[in-house]
C-alpha cells in the first residue's frame, strides 16, 4: 500500500514537472517571438538589413519551437489522463502556440519589407506610424504572455480591448498613406512596403488578442 | 461477465457514434465557409450589396460552430481516454476548426470590401483577378476539407503545393494593379480595395494549406 502511494505521488510529481516544462517552454517561446517583432520593426526604420536577416532566420527556430511544443502536449494527452483543467491548459498551449508561430511569420514578413525598403529606398512616410503601432502590439504580444503566465484574466480583457484601439489607428494611418500616394504617386511602391509591415502589425494585434482570449477561456471557462 | 462485455460495446459504440457527430459538424462547417467565400466573390465581383450582408451575417453563424464543436472536443478528451489516432483526429479538428473560423473571417472581410466597392465606386481594374484567385482558393478549400473527409494524404499534398501557385499569381496581380494605380492616382482608394480582397484570398489559400498540412499529419504522423 506504502509503494503504491510512493509511487502515485512519483507519477503525480513527474505530471506536474512535464506541466511546469511545457508552460515554461511555451513561455521561452513567447518571449523569442516578441524579441523577433520587436527586432523587425527596429531593422524597418533603421533600415538595418543584417537585423532583418536575423530575424527572417530566427523564425525557423520558432517554426521547430512550435512542433515540439505541440508534440509535448499531444505525449502529455496521450499518456495521462490529465483533470479538466489540465486538460484545458493543454489544449490552449496547443492553440496559442500557433498564434506564436504566425506572430514570428509576420515578424519575418515585416524583416523581408525591411530589406525591400532598403533595396528600393526608403518610404518617404509612414515610419512614425510603423513605430507606434509596433510599439502598441509588442506590448499587447508581451501581457498576454504575462496574463497567461500569471492566469490574470483581467489583464487579459484588457489586451482584447486594446486591440480596437490598434485597429483604429491602423485605418488611420492607412489613410493617411493612401492620400500621400495620391499626391505622390511614384512613392507607391514604396509607401506600399511600409502599409504591408503595418498591416502585419495589426495582425500580431490579432494574435495576441487570440493568445488573450485562451487565457480568459482558461480562467473563467466552465464548460466541463 | 456477458454483461461487462455488452456495456463495453455500447460505450465503443457511443464513442464511436461521438466521433462521427463531430467529424460530420467539421465537414457541415467547411461546406459553410465555402459557400461564404463563394458569395463573397460573387458579391464582390456582381456588386451584390444584400449578398455581401448576408455572407457577413453568416460569420456569426459559423464563429458559433467554431466554439460548439470545440467544446465537443474537449467533451470527449474529458470523458475518454482515446487511442492515439483518435486522438490526434481530434486534437486535428480543434485546430482546423480555427482555420475554417478564419476562412470565414476573410470572406466577411471580402463582402465588406463589395459593400465599400459599391459606395466608392467600382475599381477600374482587378475584378478578372478577384475571380480567378477565388476560383483558385475555393477549389483549394474545397479539397483540403475532401482530403480530411476521406484521410487522403496525396490529394493534400497537392493542396500544399498548389498554395505557392496561389501565392505567385497573387503576386503578379499584385504588381499590375500598382502599376495601375501609379498611372491613375485617383484610382487608389477604389483599387486598395480589390487589393485587400485579394489579400484576404490569398490567406484563405494559406488557411486551406494549414487544414491540408492537418490532414498530412493526420494520416502519416508516427510520433506517437
């Protein structure tokens, strides 16, 4: 009876280790993908191809990180049978790590416009607007990591709300852009390259929205 | 001993009984996105202004589905243990499920362009392109879900490869239509709207590539 229950908490130990790995890892992961948005948008108005290289090359490396994350959770599924809120937890892992995947695909799509700007010169406008919206979804991207880490569900709703606030000033500037192009239409092409990096933006906007909306799901959700 | 014996096939039975329920909502749900790209073309391309409301109105509906039948998911890995293959057929539905939400998020987003098409005046230039990658998109949509239906892991490789034409032709229409505009600057708010539906076409191709690429591991994964 003693062995018995030695070796239920052995396994029940082992579970929690494999639980605290996966989070952690999805966690690693997290923190990499805002390093590459974060990365992108600097080698976009520094007109720094070398970052940009980095970054287009970083995101092979999330594209693994993903596999073997999901993997983890498909191994931790298929050998426990994990309590429904383990099991919650695994399956929002498995859905949020696809959200952090095309976060890094659109970092890396934000990288390639980066080396075309510099390839085929600078847009004349649009660089403040890349900055700020940048600056306003990798900070969405980094508090719904740190909502999912601390099951803070509150900051959660605040990341989704956010991300109408992102919206607004994505149309805005886009506007803008468009009645630039207007006036200056040799600049299209250009002013285009900068109007695809916002609009990757505005999709890691959705991302983390998404990420945030698992986490409010993991919290509050009650539907076993 | 006899009895035991019935009430395990009675629970198999049930369990088979559940997976086929919620492969068939799968498949419901992907001839729905379907429909809605379809008419969000025909809405786009015929300026149909009750067509594109409908389609928007559609989204509604198939968000709904997308969280019925994820929770029927979680209700099953909850309540049973399932071998490996079921296993990965339905960690496999939750996530297509996502791509058909997202494929239908595009459509919705095309019948807003037809509606902003129909009060800013129709572009000069893009509708032959608009059909074509429609066409394209669908028929990839269509036989990625075919592919999941009958676990057909060749018919979704060609879906896979089939994107990077998707993708090229985008491209193309892509650098004519800003050639266009550079000619006729007045012309640009009208064109970025076919450009934007054109843009969400060709991520439905990605969504349909992600459903295939399910359907690929699917069938030949072996890491369990």
């Amino acid at each position: 009876m003693m062995q018995k229950e030695t070796l239920g908490q052995h396994i029940s130990q082992q579970f929690t280790a494999e639980m605290d790995e996966l989070r952690s890892r999805f966690l690693g992961m997290g923190g990499l993908v805002e390093k590459q948005v974060n990365e992108a948008v600097t080698a976009l108005i520094e007109a720094d191809t070398a970052l940009a290289q980095l970054v287009r090359e970083a995101d092979k490396h999330t594209n693994r990180m993903e596999t073997t994350i999901d993997e983890e959770c498909v191994r931790i599924l298929a050998r426990r049978q994990p309590a429904a809120s383990d099991l919650r937890l695994i399956i929002s892992i498995s859905k949020a790590v696809i959200d952090l995947e095309r976060i890094g695909d659109e970092a890396s799509k934000i990288a390639k416009r980066a080396i075309q700007l510099t390839e085929e010169g600078e847009s004349p406008k649009g660089y403040v607007e890349v900055r700020h919206i940048g600056d306003q979804v990798r900070k969405m991207v980094q508090e719904a990591l740190d909502a999912f880490a601390r099951f803070d569900s509150a900051q959660a709703r605040e990341v989704v709300a956010y991300d109408k606030t992102v919206d607004r000033e994505y149309k805005t500037a886009l506007r803008e852009l468009i009645t630039y192009m207007m006036e200056d239409p040799r600049s299209i092409s250009r002013v285009l390259n900068v109007i695809w990096a916002l609009r990757s933006l505005e999709r890691i906007g959705d991302h983390a929205r998404n990420i945030a909306r698992l986490v409010i799901y993991l919290v509050e959700g009650d539907k076993l």
